[in-house]
C-alpha cells in the first residue's frame, strides 16, 4: 500500500527544462526552501495525482553529483536522506534533454547509484524529432534499468504518463543497479568503507575516492582525520596503477553504459543537420556581429532600467506623497503621526520605489537567460572581466548596477561560483547608481557650475564621478579574490545551451518571484532603517522651553496660510514702485513706512517654519551626535551640518539633499526637483534655493569659504564610494544570508569613501593654496 | 599533438588526453569532453579568449588556459 504522500526529487542538467516541469507539475503552488550555512534555495512544489500527494523539490541544475562545494552538496545530502528538514525523496525523476542523451544520461548513471527508484523523464522530444532523431523508449527504459518516459514539460505533454510511472516506481520500491565499475574500483571502495562503520553512505565514499580535492574528501577528512587523506592516495595509486585512475575511470564506466543505452535505442541521422542554433551563434558569437548585438542589446536593458523605471517610480513617490499629506490632514500633529507619515509611509514608498526597476531587469533577464543569450553575453564579455578575477557572468550584474545595485545584487544568481557571486555582490555597489546623481547634481551646480568657468568643466566631473566607481570596483574584486575570497581557481568552462523561444509565462513568474522576494524579505530591514534613522531626527521633539517643535511650526504654517495674499500684495506693489514706469502712465506708489515693516515682518513670518524645522533637526539626537563628532570629518573640510546630512541619509544617498535642505533652513528639498528643468515650479524653487543656501552657508565659514570647491569635491567622492543605502545592505544580507557581509561591505566602502573624500580635500587645499 | 586552443574556428580533432587541476579534467569529462571524443572549435571570443567548441551535440565555452592541457589529433578537413 502507498503512503498518503510521496517525495520527490527533480535532478537534471541546467537548461534541460527542468524547472518548466516542475512549474508544469506543481503550478502555483510552491515555496521556497532554505537551509543553514548555504546560499542555495531549492523549491518545494505540491500536487496530487489520483489521492497520492506529491511533494515535489526542484534541485539547482547540475552536470553531476560530485560536489565541490557546501552549496552543491546540499542536493547530494538531501538525495541521500541526510538533510534533517527534508525526508528522503521516495523516487528521484532525472530529466534529461532528447537531443542530447549521449551526454544528459551521465548525470542519471550516478542518480541510478543513489539507491533510490528513478523514473527519466526525457524533454524536448519534439526538438528532438525536428533533427531527425528517433527514440525508442522501451529500448532505453530496459537498458537504463529504469522506466523512461518522453514528455514536452514547456507544453505539458507526457505529464500524466510521468506522473504515472512516478506512483508505479514509488510503489515497486526498487532502486536501479546503474553502470557496473570494474572489480578494482569496487574493491577499493569496499575497503574504504569500513574505515566508516557504516555511518557515511557508500556513495560518499565512493565520491570522496573519485572526486581528487572535492568536498566529499574534504568533508571526511574534517571528520576523521588526516590519516584518511593517506588512505585515498593509495587507494588512488593503486587503481591508477591498473589503469583505473580516478577521475577517469568513473567517466569511461558511466559513458560506456550511456553509449550502450543510445546505440540500442537512439537513431540518428548521419549526418546531423545544421540546427538554428547553429545559425543563429553564428551571428551571436561572431566576433564583430556578435559584439554590436551584444551591445544593443545591453543599451537597450540599461535604458529600460534607467529610463521606463523613471516614469514609475514617479508615480510611486507621488502615490506615496499623496498618501502621506491625506494621513496628515487627519491625524493630530504628534510623534505617532510623524512616526506613520515620515517613517512607515515614507518607509514603505523607499522600499517599492525600487520595485519598477527590478521586474523590468528580471524580465530582461528571464528572457535572455530563457532564449539561450545569457550564456554568450558571458562568453562575449569574459576576457574583459578576467583580468579582475571574474568571469563573463559578472557582466550583467555589474552593468545593472550602474542603474541601482539592488536589482543588480539580486541578478548575481546567475553566477554559480560562490566566491565569483560574492565578489561581484560586494562590489555592485561601488557602481555609479542613479541615486547617488541627485547629489553630484546639486554640488556641482552649486561650486563647479559657475559663471565663467569652462562649459565642460561639470560634465566633465560628473564623469570622473562616474569613474571612480569604475575604476575601484575592479582594484577592489581583485583584491578580495587574492584576499578574503581567495580559493582554488573556479572552473570557467560554461556550456552554451540551444536557443529557445522565452515563454511568458516563465518571464512573469520570475518578476513576481523577484518583486516578492526584495519586497517582503529586504522591505523590512529598509523599513526598520528608516523608522530608526527618522526616530534620531525627530527626538528630542521639545526646544529649550519645552515646547514642541512640531506644534510651532505647524502654528508657524497656519500663519503663513493665513498672511498669504497680504504678501503677495506687498511684495507686488513693492516692485511695481521699484520699476520704471512706462511712457505715459504715472509712476507706482513706493511703500509707506508702515507697509515696509509690514512686508519685513511677514517676509521673516513666511522663513519661520523652516527656520524652526532646521533648529529641530540641529538638535536632534542625529544632529547633536553629528557636532560632537565634528573632528571626524574636519579632515574631509566637512563641518558637522555637513556631516549629519551624509549620517542621514543612510537609508538611501539621495536623502542628503533633503536633509541639507532642513539643516539649511530652505525646508524638505525633493532631489528628483535638482536640476530637472521639468520639475514644479514650487520643487523647482526650492531646489534652486538649496543651491544658493549651500554657497552662502559655506561662504560664511573660514574653510568651506576658500575651499568650496575641494570640499564639493569631496562630499562627492565620499558619496561616490560610501555605501549610504539600507536597501542595499539589506539585498546584500538576503543574497548571502549572513550579516556579516552586508556589515564588511559598510565597513569597507565607508573606509574607502572617507579615505578618497580626505584625500581629494587635503589635494584640492594644496592646489587651491 | 596540437593542443585544443591552438585550432582555429571551422577546425576538428579527436581528443588525445585531457590533463591539469583535477577538478576541471572531471568538469571537462562530467560534460562529454574526454578522450577519443572528436570535438570542433566554432568561434572565438572578440578578444580572441574564451573559445566556442563543439562537442557530441553540446557546445562549449572555455578559457585558453583551461583549453591548454586539452591535446588533439587534427582531423584532415573534408
């Protein structure tokens, strides 16, 4: 009798339609299975099939089971019943690519090793028939030992026979016997395990015999002792001795075994026809075509992600904006509403705002990673990240940084070396992002773009700006490749799969997985950073006489509303008096006396509520912590107003500009409005005022004064290399699943960034004299 | 005995012997890469590294120095 519900496990090459089976199988229903010391997730889907339930997992793609890494044998383990979250699978489907048996049959020989009852299921049957070949699954069922069956898992052909053969394979229970090693192997593979006990599974010991330097062998050597290392050796020697030298031996075995298998049941024909994907790598990898494509094609997805994103996010910002004003128009003035509006509101519209940006790359990235392309971007674009220790599948990761590196981090999934993913995770960030150009825009257009200096000289820097990132990301990959992510060398060897047509049902389900996964699982650390960096601006609430600041100004408002149009009467009778008049007519009135201090008194009525907001944020905890840490940032010819801008905006860079804008009395400046001829002409207004408050806050002081532009400078460069962005670190601890990365890459880009800024102050003194 | 990195694109061999790090002979063997195997340079990266090849039904992406212990007999064109 079966048991209520079955486990079981998905095995195959990358690229073989492996997980179009298994989304095919369990449609929507599925989650996502984490485990402890790993960066991998596997999938768990759930169907059921005439009362039986099955529990499906998704295993990462793989050429084989001998795993080099804790990543990879996590799949060996869990096949062998050696996870403790998940029972064994009770059948294990290894799906293999029709017109590739030959080669995918490898991967099922060491499954058929595993013990357990396998079922192949063999894809792409119809690709297979378009090149002429011809299967015969009877034949290959009885020469695998294991019931093979054909399907088309992209248009659900086949499945109810796999199903099937699934339920009678569980029921009959009985494992396949596989390829037969010869008598030596098998021998010294005995003798090996008696060194265990009987506590490590016969597979692994075979494993850590085959696999020279793998992570079986490592693994056992930790548990037992080097004395272990020594006895593989001479297991080693001796079988090399008799021409069974590992690791050849188990690939002449398990061939074997698969060429008999195809040449029993597979006709080919003799000569294989010139495929599609022929035709089409010949234009894809051409070293001229192949390369402008490529570059097309990496235009068009960086403007996607840098410009259709644009129009959304406006939309979520101003959603978010108008959300906020209605909470505030009927809830009392006080730290809860302040809480809900600035921190959770304001939270949550940071966190989605990012959304845009991610599904429009990973829709990129579905479509080029589904149609076969992804693969030649790395082979195109290799040679150009070797040199910084890299490979070509950094490329894409690394160009979508220059964009944000949110979506950027989560796109180094697609790179398989850990240490290589790490590297290019730690170092994303370092890459110009759009958030950080609202504040080049602003010192630039406040110190360089002055009247009479050269009309290069601004773009020019901004470029520069962008180099910088450019130029250290690479010196800083090599470094933590020869450094802390030092290993034996990765093998690069990559296989370019057929081209496929992309289906759009994969493209949405890998958005929404992606959209998903930042929003709910990095939200709310963005969301935690923001309530605590608001809580530091807003307390202590009260000014020296106890009274709340936000009650001034809001009273300070209300006067403002109030007084509106009697200002703006004087202010134009004002003017008008001042003009000329024209020919004919009688000149304007000047003001009476009473009217000027009027108008004087309204003027400075109308400065209060920014004026009160900028002494309440100078006296919040974040302001004070800022004066008393002044000397840290004399060095970079920053004062502590400076300086508690850049602590502020550790959420996100381009917070700085609102917060200058609050600590220099202008009021909340919005950066989109920086520079942006197409803004409001309220934002506008107020940008355009920061502008001025900048230079003439800075020309008040002795150093900022002479040396406006080194300190610029330097707050551009220090913004240029810090790593002021939760949401970043908060992407970076989800991809790694540790905080200690999210905290060595603050650390080190907060080093780097405070070393660069010091650096091009103390130069730009010297050259400035 | 040419080595594989040393043929250019349109150019076949049978494969000879395949050496160096243990874990990339096995890498090059788990994907159909092994002795008597007759494989086919395709093309070559636009600077001239990493390299295409055919192998079986499978094609290939490897660097030069991961090509270079890869020795071939050259298969006369034709």
């Amino acid at each position: 009798m079966l048991t209520a519900t079955l486990t079981v496990a998905l095995v195959g090459n990358p690229n073989t339609g492996k997980s179009t089976l298994f989304n095919a199988l369990s449609g929507l229903r599925q989650k996502v299975g984490n485990y402890p010391g790993v960066t991998v997730e596997m999938k768990k889907g759930q169907f059921s099939t005439d009362g039986v339930t099955v529990d499906l997992i998704d295993l990462p793609g793989t050429y084989s089971l001998a795993a080099r890494s804790p990543d990879e044998m996590v799949a060996v383990d869990l096949l062998l019943g050696r996870r403790p979250e998940e029972p064994r699978p009770s059948v294990v489907v290894s799906i293999v690519d029709a017109t590739n048996l030959d080669r995918h049959l490898y991967l099922t020989s060491q499954v058929c090793d595993l013990g357990l009852p396998v079922v192949v299921a063999v894809n792409m049957t119809d690709a297979a028939a378009a090149q002429g070949i011809k299967l015969d699954y009877a034949a290959l069922s009885e020469r695998l030992g294991v019931p093979a069956v054909p399907i088309q898992a992209n248009k659900g052909i086949g499945l109810t026979e796999l199903t099937k053969a699934i339920r009678e394979a569980a029921e009959k229970g009985s494992a396949p016997s596989g390829p037969a090693f010869p008598e030596l192997f098998e021998s010294g593979a005995a003798e090996l395990q008696k060194e265990f006990n009987g506590e490590v599974p016969a597979f692994l010991v075979r494993r850590a015999l085959i696999d020279i330097g793998g992570y079986t062998e490592q693994w056992l050597i930790e548990q037992h002792g080097n004395g272990l290392q020594a006895k593989l050796t001479s297991a080693r020697e001796k079988l090399a001795a008799a021409g069974h030298a590992v690791p050849g031996v188990e690939a002449r075995t398990r061939f074997a075994w698969v060429r008999s298998a195809v040449a029993a049941a597979v006709t080919k024909p003799a000569v294989p026809p010139v495929t599609w994907t022929d035709r089409i790598d010949a234009v894809l990898t051409h070293r001229l075509w192949g390369m402008l494509i490529f570059l097309a094609v990496m235009f068009l997805m960086f403007q996607s992600i840098f410009q259709w994103a644009k129009p959304l996010m406006d939309s979520i910002s101003s959603g978010q904006e108008a959300i906020g004003k209605g909470v505030e128009s009927v809830m009392p003035v006080g730290p809860l509403r302040a809480l809900l509006v600035d921190g959770v509101i304001n939270g949550v519209g940071s966190v989605l705002v990012f959304l845009p940006q991610i599904l429009i790359l990973f829709a990129f990235i579905a479509i080029l990673e589904d149609c076969g392309y992804m693969a030649r971007a790395a082979f195109l674009m290799d040679r150009v990240m070797s040199p910084c220790g890299l490979s070509g599948k950094s490329f894409i990761p690394l160009l979508s940084s220059v964009a944000c590196a949110i979506p950027g981090i989560m796109s180094t999934r697609v790179i398989e070396n850990r240490r290589d993913r790490f590297t290019t995770i730690l170092v994303a960030p370092l890459m110009s992002c759009s958030a950080r150009l609202p504040v080049y825009v602003l010192l630039i257009g406040a110190f360089i773009a002055k009247p009479g200096s050269p009309s290069w000289l601004p773009g020019l820097v901004l470029f520069a700006m962008y180099m910088i990132g450019f130029t250290v990301a690479p010196l800083v990959a090599l470094t933590l490749k020869r450094t802390l992510l030092h290993g034996a060398p990765p093998v690069f060897v990559m296989e370019l799969p057929a081209y496929r047509r992309p289906k759009i049902g994969a493209v949405l389900r890998r958005m929404w997985e992606a959209g998903k996964a930042f929003t709910i699982r990095a939200g709310t650390i963005i969301l935690a950073a923001m309530i605590v960096v608001w809580a530091l601006l807003y307390f202590p609430y009260t000014d020296a006489n106890g009274e709340s600041y936000p009650a001034r100004i809001e009273k300070a408002e209300d006067a403002v509303k109030e007084n509106t149009d009697r200002l703006k009467e004087l202010k134009e009778k004002d003017e008008a008096s001042k003009k000329e008049p024209a020919e004919g007519e009688p000149a304007s009135p000047a003001l009476t006396d009473d009217e000027k201090a009027e108008l004087e008194k309204l003027e400075e009525a109308a400065a209060l509520p920014d004026k009160l907001n900028g002494e309440w944020k100078r006296n919040s905890l974040l302001g004070r912590t800022g004066l008393w840490m002044e000397p840290v940032f004399r060095p970079l010819g920053w004062d502590w107003k400076i300086g508690v801008a850049a602590m502020a905006s550790f959420p996100a860079r381009e917070v700085i500009v609102g917060t200058f804008g609050i600590l220099y009395d202008v009021g909340d400046v919005d950066p989109k409005a920086v520079g942006d001829d197409k803004a409001e002409d309220e934002a506008k207004e107020k940008a355009a005022g920061l502008t001025k408050a900048v230079q003439e806050e800075w020309a008040k002081d002795p150093v900022r004064g002479k040396y406006g532009v080194p300190v610029a400078l330097s707050v551009m460069v220090f913004f240029a290399l810090c790593c002021q962005c939760a949401a970043t670190l908060a992407v970076i601890k989800r991809e790694t699943k540790s905080w200690l990365w999210p905290a060595f890459t603050f650390a080190y880009m907060t080093t780097l960034a405070y070393l660069g800024a010091m650096l091009t102050f103390q130069v730009g003194r010297l050259v400035v004299g | 005995m040419p080595a594989l990195a040393e043929l250019s694109p349109g150019q076949r061999g049978e494969v000879l012997s395949v050496t160096g790090d243990p874990a990339l002979v096995q890498r090059f063997y788990e994907l159909g890469l092994l002795e008597g195997e007759q494989v086919e340079v395709i093309a070559l990266a636009p600077l001239g590294d990493p390299i295409e090849i055919r192998v079986g039904n499978s094609r290939l992406s490897l660097r030069r120095a991961e090509a270079a212990g890869i020795s071939v007999r050259l298969i006369s064109e034709g």
